[in-house]
C-alpha cells in the first residue's frame, strides 16, 4: 500500500512537471544578448529560457567583443540596460535574433537603436525595437 502511494504521488508529479514543460514556451537568445533579468526577477547566465503564456518583460544586455588591432587588442562594445516586453502563446519555440553585427561599428549602431527579430517554430518573424529604461518608464507613464 505505501508503495501504491508512493507510485501515485510520483506518476502525478511526472504528470505535473510534464504538463508544465508541454505549456511553457521557450525562447533563445544570441550569445551577444544576455537577459539579466525577468520581469523584475535577476537571471544570470541564461542563453535560453522557459516562460509561461502572456505577457513578459525581459532585461537585456548587449555585449561583444570586436578585433580591432593587429596586436589583439579589441573593442567591446556593451549597451546599457535594454528592456523587450514580449508577449508570448502557449507551447512555441522563439528565437530571437538581430540583424547581421559583424563589426564594431555594426555593434555601436545597433546599441544606438536596439532592433531585434522574433522568430517562432511556423516561420512568422516580427520586428520589437528594444527599449531603454528612461523610454520603458515614459511608456508606462503615457499607458503604452
């Protein structure tokens, strides 16, 4: 009988956690973005993240490393706190990408005006112009 129980507490945690993972969507991310944080919440070291159905608000941060000397001295080019509110569906598989960043100076301009593309599992790719913390705060403040 205490076998019975403990087969029945496990089979419905599988239940659970498998029923959790079918409605999470995940998203990647570039190596040269990272997410800092979720919704508020910090995240570290994360290159790809599980997320419930509805709306999110993920801070990033870009940053890479350009050879820019024959001695092998570089540039790094890093952007202050980018912020992407998302909204997401049930059970789908995002990739987010930027445009082609090459160079330094393809880096800089991409920290002037923070693109960035998400693509999910059917193909479908829509553009979100990342945002900085004044501009995401001047948002909530006009109820955008």
């Amino acid at each position: 009988m205490k076998n019975l129980t403990l087969l029945s507490a496990l089979v419905a945690s599988t239940l659970a956690l498998g029923s959790s993972i079918t409605h999470a969507a995940s998203v990647s991310l570039p190596e040269s973005l990272e997410i800092r944080s979720l919704n508020g919440q910090a995240v570290t070291g994360v290159s790809q993240i599980q997320l419930s159905e509805g709306e999110h608000l993920l801070e990033l941060q870009y940053d890479d490393l350009f050879e820019s000397n024959a001695d092998d001295t570089g540039a790094r080019v890093t952007s202050q706190a980018l912020y992407l509110p998302i909204e997401l569906q049930d059970s789908q598989a995002y990739r987010l990408v930027t445009a082609n960043i090459n160079s330094e100076e393809d880096a800089r301009a991409f920290v002037d005006a923070p693109v960035v593309y998400l693509l999910d599992t059917q193909g479908n790719r829509r553009q979100i112009d990342l945002v900085t913390q004044k501009q995401l705060m001047l948002q909530v403040i006009l109820g955008h």
